[in-house]
C-alpha cells in the first residue's frame, strides 16, 4: 500500500461532487470513528487551504473533535458504498466500533494521529485552526427547516442542534493506493 500525493484543488471537483453523496469523517479521541458528512466547504482562509466541515452539537464526532482536533476526509474515487453509508451514517461511535462494523481498513496518516480508510481512498489530513458555534438566530429563513425543534439533538439525523464549524488546515492530500 502506498500514497500518491496530489495538488488538492485538482481534485476540487470531484471532492465537492462526491461529498452530497457522504463523505468520511474520521477522529480519533475516545475512540477511532467515522461519520457520513454530506456538507462541508474547500477553500482558502489565512492564506492556508481550508477544508471545514459541519457537526452538530450531540454528535459523537464533535465530542471526539473537541478532545483532538486533528481529522481525515475521505473520499470515495467510485460510487459510494451503501453499507459505509449506512452503517457510518446512521449509527453512533456512542453505541458501537463503527469501523469494524462496515469493514473499514485505517490507515495510518503522514502528519496527523488520525488514519485515512482504504476503501475511500482520496484522503484529505485536516488540523482545525478554528470551531464556531453557529447562531441559528441569524440563519436565512430557508435553512430553518434543517433545525427541526422537536427532535432531540441525539437523533442521528436532522434535528434540532446547530452545527458546530470545525474550520481546518489541509496539511497533507493524496490518494491511497492498494
Ligand atoms: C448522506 C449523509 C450526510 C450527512 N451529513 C452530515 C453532516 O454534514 N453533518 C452532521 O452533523 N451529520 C451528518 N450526517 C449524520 C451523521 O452521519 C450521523 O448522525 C452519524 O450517526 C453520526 O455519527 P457519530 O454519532 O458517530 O458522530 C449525515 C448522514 C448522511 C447519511
């Protein structure tokens, strides 16, 4: 297995179209774990290239991001697997390994505590330099619905909680190769 190292706004595109379709975050505190995100933003702040990601506030993950923020994206080179995104999409580190579970095989980053997984393999190492809270008060009206006020925050789907913005550096970006 080895890394062949890329130029990550190369890979813009198809970063951003595989991620409404899930994409892997994985951290590493308590635990080592992956969740489905399916918003996030590449870009550039500070001068440094950014990729930030949204939790909200109840997930395990953003628990796991507090304790150490350092965190891997990764993406799918294909269509994305069904089991994967189910099974890391729908259940919580809370309750189960996850990586177990849907057969994910980690593996171990360049500059970051925390593996990429084989099975996506384009994988983007992330240090957060910055987590904001956002205030919900000053949200245009129609992202309202995403915040639904009668679901508890521990519902791993759309709920109630806003999302807490992990804003990262992108220190390392390569493809895994088997
Ligand atoms: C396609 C898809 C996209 C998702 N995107 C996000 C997201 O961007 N932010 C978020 O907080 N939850 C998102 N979720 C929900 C989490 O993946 C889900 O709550 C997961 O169980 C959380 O895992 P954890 O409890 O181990 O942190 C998404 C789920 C799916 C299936």
């Amino acid at each position: 297995m080895h890394k062949k190292k890329i130029e990550v706004w190369e890979y813009a595109q198809q970063i951003l179209e595989a991620l409404p379709h899930g994409v892997l975050l994985n951290t590493k505190a308590e635990t080592l774990n992956s969740m489905v995100i399916g918003w996030g933003s590449l870009g550039i702040e500070w001068s440094k290239p950014i990729f930030t990601v949204y939790v909200r506030e109840h997930r395990y993950s953003r628990q796991q991001l507090d304790q150490n923020g350092e965190f891997t994206i990764s993406i799918p080179m294909g269509a994305q697997d069904p089991q994967i995104t189910k099974i890391c999409g729908t259940c919580s580190g809370r309750d189960m390994n996850k990586i177990d579970k849907a057969g994910l095989t980690p593996v171990e980053s360049n500059k970051i505590s925390v593996p990429g997984m084989a099975q996506y393999p384009l994988t983007l190492e992330c240090r957060v330099l910055q987590k904001e809270t956002q205030d919900l008060s000053t949200l245009d009206a129609s992202c309202q619905r995403h915040y639904p006020k009668d679901v508890d925050g521990y519902h791993t789907g759309a709920n109630q909680d806003a999302h807490v913005a992990y804003i990262a550096e992108i220190v390392d970006a390569y493809v895994i190769i088997e």
